[in-house]
C-alpha cells in the first residue's frame, strides 16, 4: 500500500532574529504555501501546528493559533512536539488524516521566535527533568554536546579540524543563494578556524545560532492533486518519525548514561540509520537513488554522522565523501543545498518543515543558482531530544 500524498504548496518566512511574535512568521509561511499550493485558506480541511515552547500558551496549541489567525473556517487541528521533529511529525499528522480519508488537503506551519544565545532549558528547579539536570549536573550546553560528538569522530575515525571547517564552508557558497537563509556569507576554512573557539574543537562559524522562522507546506491527496492541476508534481513518499531501540548503547543528550547491554543483544543498527533506513523501506528506495539531502548540521562535525547513517558511505569515511566533493552541489548527492543550519540557525518547529520546502523546491527546479541538476528523489534528516527525530522522502512525479 502507497503512503504517497501530493505536496501541493510551500512558504518560508526569512530566517533571522526579527524580535516578532512566532504567529506573524508561521501565518507568512501559510499564506506563501496557500498561494503556491492554488487552493483557497476556506478549502483547507485540517491543520497541523508545530509547537514552540518559547513562545508562552499560543505555542502550545500552534495548531489552533495559526489556525485562528488565519481567520477560523472550521477545520479539524491539531498541534505537534518533538522537538528538533515536531515540524515532521505535524506533518505526518496531516498526512495520516488524508491517508486515512478524514481529509482531502491539510496545511501544516511551524514557527518560532528564539531568545539571544543558545538553547537552554525552561526557568525553575526541576531535578525530575533529564534536560534540566544535564545543565545542572554536566554544564552540558548544546555547544558541549555538540563538541563531544565531534571529538569523537576526530578520535574514532581521523576527522581533522579542517574536515569539519570544510563543511562550513561548503554550505556557506550553498546559503549565499538562498533568500530565505540569515547568514548569506562564504568562508574559507582559515576563516572558519580562525574564529572564536566555543568548545573544543567547534568554533564559533561551526555552530548553528538560534534563529526566528517559519515554515508551512499544503498536502493533499493525489486524487484531490490530480484534479487541481493534473498528474506531475511532487509527492511525500515517507515519513520516518521512529523512537530508539532498547538497548540504546549510543550516549545522546539528555541522557546522562547509556543503556545496559549485559543481558540484552545490542539492536543491528542505532537510531540514526534505523531511523533514516525506516524512511528507505517505507518509501521503496535505498541511498543509491537519492539526488540531495537536507540533514540537520546543530554543529558542521554532525552532517558527517549524517552521510553516514544515510548510508552514503561506511561508517567513519563521512570526511573522505566531503574531500572528494561527493556532497557539493555537482557532486554525487549534494548535502544542505539550503546552506543548511550553517546558513539559517535553528528555529525549532520550523527546520523540519524547511527542510522538505527545499527539497520541493529542487525537485521542481525552482531552486536557482543552487539547483541540483535533473533532481528525483530527495531526503531529510533531523534529531531532537529525548528519542524524537525524523527523515521525509520527496519525490519528483
């Protein structure tokens, strides 16, 4: 049985810090996603909101939000987290409702305003909440954990310095293309080493900022599709949003420990790849038909865990597929065409929503001077907190 859905329409509001309430950025993106998608807000039967947890009781119900401020007609909502995932697994919401005939077209949106600096977990004392307690116990901010990972790999499988400025440095030339990226701005890799260090090994050009943003993507049958505009377009073909396996042997923040392997087998595959290699089942396709991909770059080091678990190569060569430009744009599956984190910063409810935007926006060829050539099948990946992740596949009809 086909999980496919039509993607009828996509919108971004320009990534920065703009100061302004979450909704003014998600409503942009709507109303873009309205107009590219050719079907009227009154016609849309479902909404999915992407939650920000910033953004005080209107984030919380962000379905209902976007919903209201688009002017109420009546549609069914509802409102998703999880999250660096929670643009996907709204998405998947809606896609559920059309797949299982409660709706013909659904508007997903996500939306954030970010406060100054990095990430960090909501104010009060709370020795019950995992996130709170890795601050307090391990002064593991974002940045930390993002240096352990990328120690890691300098450690486990000779990555250098320069690979991951190297990717900084890719996605920049990527990022100075595209309007809706905050940072549009290329590097060299002594720039990028040159600047100020936030966690040994990651620099400041290495780290993704916070950003305000917003995204919104219009789904719909492939029935409903065909009759709007007739066969071609592109499709969702599927959405990977799985948990963990016990035992979790690969230490990821917020936890502070790993599981016990001592009287159960450890899984054949951790979560990253089972997660991507979900969305390759479920779609019918494996890594050698990809075109692009859109992964979440927190720090420039984690895209190369991505090419990876994307199975673009063995585990521990994700630097040697960047040195031989198998990931640039002209190389053999582009990476972050977008600019990635590198270019925008991270606007949690949106970023998976602006992943699939990009890849819609490729496969039709909308993408200009970043275009990748003759684009068919595109893929995202991303990884939040507390077992939440999410890979999409896109395909060019």
């Amino acid at each position: 049985m086909s999980n496919s859905v039509a993607v009828l329409g996509v919108g971004m509001h320009p990534w920065g810090k703009w100061g302004n309430n979450f909704v003014e950025y998600g409503v942009k993106a709507a109303r873009d996603a309205l107009a590219d998608a050719g079907v009227p807000w009154k016609d849309i039967q479902f909404i999915a909101g992407a939650n920000t947890m910033r953004c005080g009781y209107p984030g919380y119900v962000a379905g209902a939000t976007f919903a209201k401020a688009l002017g109420w007609n009546g549609a069914r909502v509802a409102s998703c987290y999880a999250a660096c995932a929670s643009g996907a697994q709204a998405l998947n919401t809606a896609r559920a409702q059309i797949l299982s005939g409660m709706a013909d077209v659904a508007l997903v949106v996500g939306a954030d305003t970010t406060p100054k600096g990095f990430l960090a977990p909501q104010k009060g004392e709370r020795p019950d909440d995992p996130d709170w307690l890795r601050f307090r116990l391990h002064g593991a901010t974002n940045p930390a954990y993002f240096a352990m990972h990328a120690r890691r790999r300098i450690e486990l499988y000779g990555t250098t310095e320069q690979d991951i400025a190297e990717v900084r440095v890719k996605n920049g030339k990527n990022g100075l293309h595209n309007a809706n990226a905050r940072y549009k701005k290329s590097f060299s890799v002594d720039e990028v080493l040159a600047s100020p260090m936030v966690a040994d090994p990651l620099r400041l050009f290495e780290i993704c900022a916070t950003s305000d943003g917003g995204a919104a993507i219009v789904i719909a049958s492939n029935e409903y599709a065909e009759k709007l505009r007739g066969k071609g377009g592109v499709s969702i073909e599927a959405i990977s949003t799985i948990t963990p396996t016990y035992p979790s042997t690969q230490l990821e923040l917020p936890d502070l420990a790993t599981d016990s392997a001592a009287a159960v087998n450890v899984p054949t595959m951790n979560f990253k790849p089972a997660m991507i290699d979900a969305a390759y089942q479920e779609a019918g396709i494996g890594p050698e038909d990809l075109s692009l991909a859109e992964v979440y770059d927190l720090s420039t080091a984690m895209e190369l865990d991505w090419y990876e678990a994307l199975r673009l190569c063995p585990e521990g060569d994700g630097h040697k597929l960047l040195r031989d430009g198998d990931t640039y744009i002209g190389g053999r599956v582009p990476v972050n065409p977008s600019g990635g984190l590198s270019c925008f910063g991270e606007a949690v409810p949106a970023q998976a929503l602006a992943q699939v935007c990009e890849l819609t926006w490729q496969l039709r060829g909308q993408a200009g001077k970043r275009q990748v050539e003759d684009a068919k099948y595109g893929i995202t990946a991303n990884e939040g907190l507390f077992g939440h992740g999410s890979s999409v596949i896109v395909k060019a009809n």
